[in-house]
C-alpha cells in the first residue's frame, strides 16, 4: 500500500469520529482505537479503512481499493467484501456505506454530528468555503457529472427544485476541483440581494478584491480578474437571473481564466451555459428494502435522525416506513432533514401518518439554515412568489393531477379566458425552467408531474381560492374524454392496445376522476360513463379485478336519470366482467345494453351487445337464435366493415359451429379472425383467436392441432409481452399435454395460467375441469372425483355452462373414473368435494412444487 506519512496528507493528525468520537483512526501508527483502546485488526483491514477515509464523503470504487490494497496483485473478489465486514463488526454499519454495484463509502460522524474528515489547514486558504462541509448522501454520479461539466465549459449552472442540495453539491464540486484553480475558489452567496446592482461588489469582496464601492459595473470586476485562473460559485441566482446573466458573460469576454458555477432553480440562458439538472435522491422500491441504506434518500435520512435522536436506528421493523417516507417527500433533502427533526416526537411511523399536513408538520429546520429552509412551506412559498399571477394559476391547477400527466391534459384543464392552451404551454414551460413542474421522457410521449409536496402545496392554494371543485370535474371531464375516446374508437373497430396503451400512465389520474366524480361533492354520471369506458384501460394495464369493482359500486347507482347512451354502454361494459354485477347476469346486463342501444340507434354498440348475447346463446346450446342474432349484428356493420369488427363476427360463427359439431367449419372462421386480426394490427385479437383455435381443437379431439397451437399461442404472447392476455391459454394447452401424457408441463402451464389470471378471478374454476384430467390421468382417480364433485355443483349453483373444451375434459374425467370406481364411490367422494373450500380444490389436483421457469414473479 502507497505511504500515508506524505508532508501535507489528510491522515497525518488522528481521525476522530462516531459517536462521542469513541473511534479514533491513527493513520501514521497504522492503529485504531475505541473508547481509548487499540483493536485488533488485520494488516488489510487497516489498510481499507484508512484508503476510505482518505476519500470521506465520496464514492470509493471497488477497482480503486483493490489497486491501492493490494497494488499489483491479483486477488479474488471477496476479499474486499471480508475486510468491509470486519470493519464493520467493530465500527457498526452505518459508518461504511455500500454503494451497489460500484464500491464504498465512508461516512465518518463526530461528536453525533455529521462531518467530513478533519483535515489540517493549509498555511494559506485560497476560497471562503466553510473548512468542514457535511458529507454528500447518494451524490457520487451528480458530483461527477458537475465536476466534469465544469472542467468542459466556461459557465455551468446546477439547476433544481428548492431544498433539493444544490449549493452542498456545488460546494463540493469547488473543493474537488480547488486543485485545478490556483487562484481560489469562490463561493458568492446571493440569497440576501434583493438589488442586482449589488451582485458584481458582492463577488469581489467574496473574492477579498478592493474594488471600491457598490454599485461595482461587472466589466470592472472581469477586468479585475483577468490574469486570474478561479472558479466562482454563484449561488442562489433565480431570483436576480438577469444581474446575474450581466455578470457571468462579462466574465466570459473579460476574464478567460474564470469559470463559473451557478446554483438556481432555472437556467441563466447565456451561450456559454451548459445546465445540469439535479434529481432528488434515489429512493429504493419495495422489492430493494433489504439494501435501503444504499440508497441516498435513505442514508440521508437515518443519518439525520440518528444525529438528533442517538436511539435511532434502521431496523427491519422501521425500513418499509423510513423508505414510504423517502417515497413521499420525494428524496428531497430538505424535506428529508425537517421530517428527522420530527423523529424523536412522533417515531417515523407518526411522522409518516401525519404527511397530509405535511405544511404544517415538517418545520423547525435548523437554526443556522437560511430563512426558506426553515420550513417546506417557505421553501415552496419563495419559488411560488416568483411566479406571475397566470403562472401561479397554472401550477395550482397542476395540482388536481396524481402522479404524472400529459400535456394536452395539462392545457386543456389549465386553460381559461385569461389563458388559453397556449399560453398554458408558454407557463408551463416556465415551471419547468423553474423547477417547479418535472419532465419524464421515458416513454414514448413527454409526461410531466409535480413532486408531491408541490401537488399538495398546490391543492391547498385551490382550496383556499374556493376553486378546487369546479378544477376537480375539470379533471375529471378531461379523464373521461380521453378514456371515452379510446373506448369511441374501439367500439368502432380500432385495436384495444393500440387505443388504450398510451393512456395506462393516466391510471392513477382516472382513479382519482372516479374517486371524485363518485363521492358526495362529485357528479355521478362522470363516473359512471368514466367507468363504462375504463374497462379495456384496467384490461390493458393489467388491473381489470379493479374495473370490475367500480363497476360493481356504481350499478346500483345506474337508473332512469342516466343519460341512455351512458348506461347503455356500462351495461355492455358489465356483461363483459367475469361475475355477476349487483345480482345481475350476463344476459340481462346485454338486455338492458341491446335495449337502450336500439333507442338511442347507435349501431356500433347495438353490434358489440348483439355480438356477446349471440356468443352466450351459441355457448348454451342455442344455435338458431345466436346465429339469427349474427346475421342482425352483420347487417348493421354494412359493407365495409373495420377488419376487428368482422374478425369477431367470424369469431362468433365458429362458436356457433363449434356447438354445432362442425370443426373444419369452425377453423375455417377462427383463421379468418386471426387474419383480419393482424391486418388491424390487434394483437390482442390474435392472440385472443389463437386461443380460441387451440381451444376448439381440443375440444374436437385433435390433441396435436391443440398443443401445437397452444404452442404458437404461447410464443406470440410472450414475443409481444402480452402473456397476461393468454392466462386461459396456459391452461388449456395444459389440458392438451394432460391427455397427450405430459403430465409434468402440464401441471407447470396450470401454475402459470393460475399466476396471469389472479387469485380472485371467477374464471380461475373453469380450471378445474382440466385439473380433475391431469389428476385422472395420473391415477389418482379419489382426487379427481372430489374435484368434479365441487365444480358441478358449483356450475349447477350459478346456473352457468361449460365450454366445449371443459366439456370434453369433464367427459373424459367421467370416462375414467367410471372405469376405477363403482357409482357409490364415486357419488361418495363427489358429495366430500362439493363441501371443500375453493383453494383446497385447486391443491388436490396440484402439488406445491414449481418449476423455477413458472414461479409466481415478485
């Protein structure tokens, strides 16, 4: 390991730290010490301790450790980790942090106060920057990126919400690169200015230049340093930007050798500006709890709380409310650091509880911290006071929006006779410079949102104007317009996914249009339509369990005062959900649906309604009236039918040959669907066909037709990430490869088909037909016969019918079984059966164990 006895190196003098400083690190000695007592540690150990506490406060990366530990040395990975956890049993967890998949970091704490290493003075100080500056939680990549953008460009400025660390993180950016600046580094405080005129005199005498008096013209001042190589730290400029703009480009013409660092909450917009925009701390997901500290958000936080209340601790029993906290506040640190001042009064779950007054809750900040750091009410009320009247009004109707939102959203709910939508645009450009409003380019269209404690900020600005109502049904309008233009179009043959896709990022916008429009100061014919027209939304995003419970609170509501064209499509809506809605079945919802849809002569609704009771008339055995139903729904598409909309015509004719006994007929029409699918461009018709073929193959007896498209099935939902829309699928090509003798994958597709459907679907029984196969055909005949007993009765309980392919497999399961066991028997374990519950069903017919490939995800 290189020498650390160099004239000048920070581990000269001892390192003192940890609580009550009990740890004491003797650099030159090669020794550590707690509460005054050597401690043995390994040559190495002590080697890796003193090489992070040469770089306290930054990132150490595992290659660097390696190099300086073992120089010229190949070792095995390990190694490093071992002396990592030795230090740790000895110094706690919290001093050396991991910093995933990078290296680490050390984090010294003296006298239970964060702070960075103490290093001895140099004789003479080029900057004013404080001596000891805290350490930096979750920075390592920003303050690389500053450092970096600094030694590129002429002027950086780092730009950020209030409270979010800007000036910490430019404080020790001018320290890492004080080095590259032999005439000092600067930092030029100018939150106390209220007068631009003042700024290039504060500069100089932050500089310690006689320049005169104020006002000092800026050319003077780059005169004054145009022989100098320094760097400027310009803080807090949002507030004077166009004084400050003066003094940055006459620094750019007149001092060459001066480069300067802005910290606002916008850009300067001068040419030689490059911004660099700062994130909050990253907060971990609640799969990642058990690496929560290494995260900054959460280093932050438990950091802070510990130095108020030395009690504290993250603890297994605390991490999920520590990390919803982070979530909540944003990874602000500002918000972070007044939140643990709480901590000691309320414990994090109280302080946690308490957020929905979070204004009046997170105050109190430290006394040494400027006036808007005080409280998060004044950190928001400094950047918001900067706004015009029009701009203010625009960020408080921002508010009514949960999570991110779109553009056209934002202009259409914000727009008013004093701004139309593009002014909107104009102002909500400006709360993007201002930091005010975030932008999310992730996906394929711009999303934007206000951090949390901005929308909650915002809403109280709505409530207290009295205009909060009247923006909520705005809200609301606006998600029913999008969703009802989806739904208008899908009606009218356009491919759900290619309609609806696009709005699954509105999902928490459309839950709180609903929560709203269905509560007591909302308008219950918004929510019904909105919920009408949802169902393919949840469908798309996965949550159609959720559609369907809107719609279940909502029937009941739906009654002669709702617009016809409104219920007439939330009772179509309702006969397309798994289970009965408010006593009702399938048939009468598509009464109502046909009913209404025939008064108000929309023929694009009338086609769906006559389309499903046709399908239900052909599943039950009722062919002539299905099919004299389909001519009517055919009729009524005219001659030039959407390709989706002939394709589920088709669909529906194959049904009706499928109970009619007649295959080839019944191919035939189902490879016209999947045809006229893909020429729309539906995969979820395709897929949804597919299914179909495979399912009537089967049912028909062709058990290789079956599983080899069952197969293709299954590779076409994969290969589009749409296996959820397959969950049936699975389970029916498990059917297939159950008769074919596959009984291993067999089971393994059950699983997986169970997994997609969920644990509440109604729809999940209709495995068990399939289930009771797999179970015969293995011999266990006691258990199959207990299956078919529950899912009789509890087909003959809901007077519903079975499909052709658990038709088929039912009837195979009466054919082996009446093979094995006498009639007795059998009635016998079928009465036990009927009398189980669901989830004890399902388990007799499949063991426990997975296979890795099918194991419910996390």
């Amino acid at each position: 390991m290189r020498s650390m006895n160099r004239p000048g190196d920070p581990l000269l003098i001892p390192l003192r730290f940890g609580p009550n400083d009990r740890f004491e690190l003797r650099a030159a000695e090669r020794c550590l010490l707690v509460d005054g007592q050597p401690v043995e540690l390994g040559s190495r150990a002590i080697d890796v301790l003193m090489a992070l506490a040469e770089r306290a406060g930054r990132l150490a990366a595992k290659n660097e450790l390696l190099e300086v530990v073992w120089p010229g040395q190949v070792v095995e990975e390990n190694n490093l980790p071992k002396q990592i956890s030795a230090l740790r049993k000895i110094l706690g967890a919290d001093v050396i942090l991991t910093i995933s998949g990078r290296g680490y970091q050390f984090v010294a704490a003296r006298g239970g106060t964060a702070a960075a290493v103490r290093q001895r003075p140099s004789a003479r100080r080029q900057t004013n920057l404080a001596q000891w500056l805290p350490p930096l939680y979750g920075r390592q990549l920003d303050l690389a990126s500053v450092t970096q953008a600094v030694r590129e460009h002429r002027a950086v400025t780092l730009v950020g919400a209030g409270g979010i660390g800007k000036t910490r993180l430019a404080q020790a950016a001018a320290v890492e690169l004080q080095p590259a600046f032999p005439d000092g580094v600067w930092l030029v405080p100018l939150e106390a200015l209220d007068d631009p005129s003042l700024i290039a005199g504060t500069a100089a005498r932050a500089l310690r230049l006689p320049l005169g008096t104020d006002p000092l013209p800026a050319a003077e001042l780059a005169q004054a340093l145009a022989g100098m190589t320094a760097l400027l730290v310009i803080d807090n400029c949002e507030h004077l930007l166009n004084g400050v703009v003066q003094l940055v480009e006459a620094l750019i013409v007149g001092a060459p050798g001066v480069r300067i660092l802005a910290t606002s909450r916008e850009p300067l917009r001068v040419a030689a500006e490059r911004v660099v925009r700062l994130s909050p701390l990253e907060v971990p997901a609640p799969q990642a709890l058990g690496r929560a500290l290494e995260y900054g958000a959460v280093q932050l936080f438990v950091n802070r709380s510990s130095e108020i209340d030395r009690r504290f601790a993250l603890t297994d029993a605390n991490v999920g409310a520590v990390v919803e906290l982070c979530r909540q506040l944003d990874g602000i640190p500002l918000a972070l650091e007044l939140a643990a001042a709480r901590v000691p009064l309320l414990g994090v779950e109280g302080v946690l509880a308490r957020l929905d007054q979070r204004f009046r809750l997170l105050m109190g900040g430290k006394r040494a911290a400027r006036a808007r750091h005080q409280t998060l009410a004044a950190a928001f009320d400094w950047s918001y006071d900067m706004l015009s009247p029009p701009q203010r009004t625009v960020f408080d109707c921002l508010g009514v929006f949960v999570g991110d939102f779109a553009l056209e959203s934002a202009q259409h709910i914000a727009a008013s006779a004093q701004s139309d939508v593009w002014a909107v645009l104009d102002h909500l450009g400006t709360l993007v410079d201002r930091s005010l409003v975030l932008v999310d380019d992730s996906g394929p269209e711009l999303r934007y949102r206000l951090f949390e404690s901005g929308r909650v900020y915002a809403l109280q600005r709505l409530a207290a104007s009295g205009t909060e109502r009247a923006l909520r049904h705005r809200h609301a309008r606006e998600m029913a317009d999008r969703v009802g233009a989806a739904d208008r179009a899908l009606i009218e043959g356009a491919p759900p996914l290619l309609r609806f896709a696009p709005l699954v990022p509105d999902l928490n916008n459309v839950r709180a249009a609903l929560s709203w429009a269905s509560g007591p100061a909302g308008e219950l014919p918004l929510a019904i339509e909105l919920a009408a027209n949802a169902l393919w939304l949840w469908r798309v995003a996965g949550a159609g369990g959720e559609g369907a419970r809107w719609c279940a609170a909502l029937a009941e509501r739906v009654d002669e005062r709702t617009p016809p064209a409104i219920a007439a499509r939330f009772w179509l809506t309702v006969s397309m959900i798994d289970r009965s809605i408010s006593g009702l079945t399938h048939t009468e919802a598509l009464s109502l649906a046909i009913e209404l849809y025939r008064q108000i002569e929309d023929r694009y609704g009338l086609f769906w309604a006559l389309l499903r009771r046709a399908l239900g008339l052909c599943a039950s055995g009722s062919c002539d009236a299905g099919v004299a139903l389909l001519d009517e729904a055919e009729r009524l598409l005219g001659d030039h039918p959407a390709p989706r909309l002939s394709a589920f015509l088709r669909s529906g004719r194959a049904l009706a040959a499928t109970t009619a006994g007649n295959h080839e007929q019944s191919r035939h029409h189902l490879a016209d669907s999947i045809a006229l699918c893909r020429e729309a461009g539906d995969d979820y018709g395709g897929i949804m066909f597919l299914a179909n073929l495979a399912d009537t193959d089967y049912a028909f007896g062709d058990i290789d037709a079956a599983v080899r498209h069952g197969r293709e099935l299954i590779a076409l939902a994969r290969a589009t990430g749409r296996e959820s829309m397959a969950d049936l699928g699975f389970i029916n090509l498990g059917a297939a490869l159950a008769e074919a003798g596959e009984f291993t994958e067999a089971e393994e597709l059950f699983h997986e088909g169970l997994r997609l459907l969920g644990h509440n679907a109604p729809s999940r029984r209709w495995a068990l037909d399939h289930i009771a196969l797999l179970a015969a055909r293995r011999g266990n005949f006691v258990d199959a016969a207990r299956i078919t007993g529950w899912i009789d009765q509890a087909i003959a309980r809901d007077g519903a019918n079975r499909g052709p392919a658990e038709a088929r497999s039912r009837a195979r399961v009466e054919t082996l079984l009446g093979a094995a066991l006498a009639g007795a028997e059998r009635a016998r374990l079928a009465d036990a059966g009927s009398r189980l519950e669901e989830e004890d069903v399902f388990a007799l017919g499949l063991p426990a164990a997975v296979s890795e490939r099918f194991r419910p995800r996390q």
